[in-house]
C-alpha cells in the first residue's frame, strides 16, 4: 500500500518570517493528516527549517543539487551539505531547472545518482511541454526522461526514490491536468516501470504536479495511480496546502 507524499516547492520564495509564520500554521494543522508531508525549500533556509521541523511530522528537503561531490563548482551545493541540514528529499530535474538552467536529462540523471548515493531521496520530475503533447509525443517524452535514470541507475533504484508527473503547461498556469489526463501519464510511468520490475512500480510513489489546489486536490488524488502531490503556489498558503495534504 502507498502512502501517498504531498510536497510543498517553495521554488524562489519566502524570508525567515513568512517561512516561520507559514511552518507554524501548518505544523498547527496537521492533526488528522494521513499522507506524508514534506516542504521543498531554498537551500538558506534549511537551517530554519530544520529547526523548526525536527521531531515534526513534516519531512524537509531542497529543490535542486549538484551532480558532483565536492570542488570548483562556485555557486553549487552538493548532497552532503544538504545531509547536514537533515535533508530527507531533493528535486530533481524540476521542469524549471530543464527550461531554464539547460538541465539535461544525462545531468538529471547524475543529480538523482548522486542524491541516491548520499541516501536522499530523489523526487525525480517529468513531464511534457504544451507542444509536445500537442504533438501526441507525451509518452515519447516522458518515457526519455526516465529512461536517462533508468540507464544510468537501474529499475531497483526507484525503490529508493519518487517521481513526480509535472506536465509543464500546468506549472504555475492555473490549468491543471484533468483527473483523467494525469491518471493515464502515470498509468503509463508505472507501466513502464512494472514491465521491468513488478514489485518496484507498485511501490513507487508518483506524484502530480502542475496547479494542485485544495479544489481540485481530491478528484486528481483518488486517481488509482497518483499517489501524492507537489505543490508550488498553494504551498505558500498553510490553509490551501494543508487542505491538500488533507485530500492525501
Ligand atoms: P504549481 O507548481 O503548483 O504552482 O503549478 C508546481 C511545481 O512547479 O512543482
């Protein structure tokens, strides 16, 4: 049985008083929620948030990494620094960090080999762009991104990680995925995954991302294969992300 992970990405916002205003409102609600919690923050609030979670039940971690351990790379922060602040989780290949940052799919790839190798769990993202699934290349394109992980780490590594289903012209956009178009992406991910290794896909957590609020958050979460969200603009709201984690 998977338990279902809904996860906050704060992406490039918050200062230290609204980040403890919102984690205290949030901490606040969590009676009452059965999915596992975590928030994706940026990297110099993780001491804060470490502090302010420890012993919680609300899991932390950050929203990109280095591939590489250690060295000249000005400007990186590697999986060991993010061990140091008690990290449990790190994106990976945000659509964002592809778009914007010219991440690979062979430099994602190393990023989650490299979050595995430190024991974090890499929340590893997919998803198509509004051409491609006009195109009809969704699967195409999805099943590229994976197969990069797949190459470079092997099917039983997903016992050990998440991926999240983000279809780029949803992130951010008010358009969500209806509860059918998502559901038939993952359907296909864990196909995929299953006809390499049964046991692992149906423990693999798949979480939808792109415009999940708390009303849409039920239709898209009892989808048979969406096991969890992650959740940017409404994760900066306690009540509209707790009211998701709650649809968890
Ligand atoms: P959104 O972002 O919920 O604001 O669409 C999701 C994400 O980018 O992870």
């Amino acid at each position: 049985m998977r338990r279902k992970l809904v996860a906050g990405n704060w992406k490039m916002h918050g200062t230290l008083a609204e980040n403890d205003a919102l984690l205290s409102a949030v901490l606040a609600g969590m009676a009452g929620v059965r999915a596992q919690v975590a928030v994706c923050v940026p990297f110099p609030y993780l001491a804060q948030v470490q502090a302010k979670l420890a012993g919680s039940p609300i899991a932390w971690g950050a929203q990109n990494m280095s591939q590489h351990g250690k060295g000249a790379y000005t400007g990186e922060v590697s999986a060991a620094m993010l061990n140091d602040f008690g990290c449990t989780y790190v994106l990976v290949g945000h659509s964002e960090r592809r778009a914007i940052y010219g991440e690979t799919d062979q430099v994602v790839a190393e990023k989650y080999a490299a979050a595995q190798a430190a024991g974090l769990t890499p929340i590893l993202c997919v998803g198509e762009s509004l051409n491609e699934r006009e195109e009809c290349i969704t699967e195409q394109v999805v099943g590229r991104q994976l197969d990069a992980v797949l190459g470079l780490c092997g099917v039983a590594s997903l016992a050990k990680a998440v991926i999240a289903y983000e279809p780029v012209w949803a992130i951010g956009t008010g358009v969500t995925a209806t509860p059918d178009q998502a559901q038939a992406v993952h359907a296909f991910i864990r196909g995929k995954i299953r006809a390499l290794d049964a046991a692992v896909a149906d423990d693999l957590v798949i979480q939808y991302g792109g415009s999940m609020k708390a009303g849409n958050a039920v239709e898209l979460l009892t989808q048979p294969d969406i096991d969890g969200g992650l959740i940017g603009g409404a994760a900066l709201i306690a009540a509209d992300f707790l009211a998701i984690c709650k649809a968890g």
